[in-house]
C-alpha cells in the first residue's frame, strides 16, 4: 500500500492549491493535516492510511517534511 502513498504523495505535489492548503493545516494541527492527507485519497480513489502516509513521508530526504513529521507524532 506504500506505492499508494507515493502516488498520492506525487498528485498532491503536483497541485498547487492541495499542497499549499496541506502545507497551512500542517503549520498549525500536523495531525489534522495527516486527516485531510487520507480525506484527499479517498476522494481519488487511492486509500492510504495515516500509518502508510508516514512510513512513506520517512523515506522522503528532506528536512522540512521529517520536521513535519515530528511533529505530526506529537514530538514538538
């Protein structure tokens, strides 16, 4: 199912208004942004859980995302 959160992953990088709308949930409520995250899959079609969305984001070298993900894990 991790091939489902790279996909998502790369369809909402390619839209501008989800990954910046995502990007200020992210800012305030981490864990609200790993929700809208799922809700934008099912809308798509594409089911990923909130488990595989960091399991996948983890693989991702890039700092702000693994900063995000502290957080969304509760560790900021």
């Amino acid at each position: 199912m991790s091939s489902n959160a790279q996909k998502l992953y790369d369809l909402i990088a390619s839209d501008s208004k989800k990954k910046q709308s995502l990007f200020l949930t992210a800012l305030t409520n981490p864990k609200k942004a790993l929700d809208k995250i799922c809700d934008i899959g099912q809308e798509l079609d594409i089911y990923v859980t909130k488990e595989e969305v960091i399991e996948y984001l983890s693989t991702i070298d890039d700092e702000a995302t693994k900063m995000w993900l502290i957080k969304a894990r509760g560790g900021l």
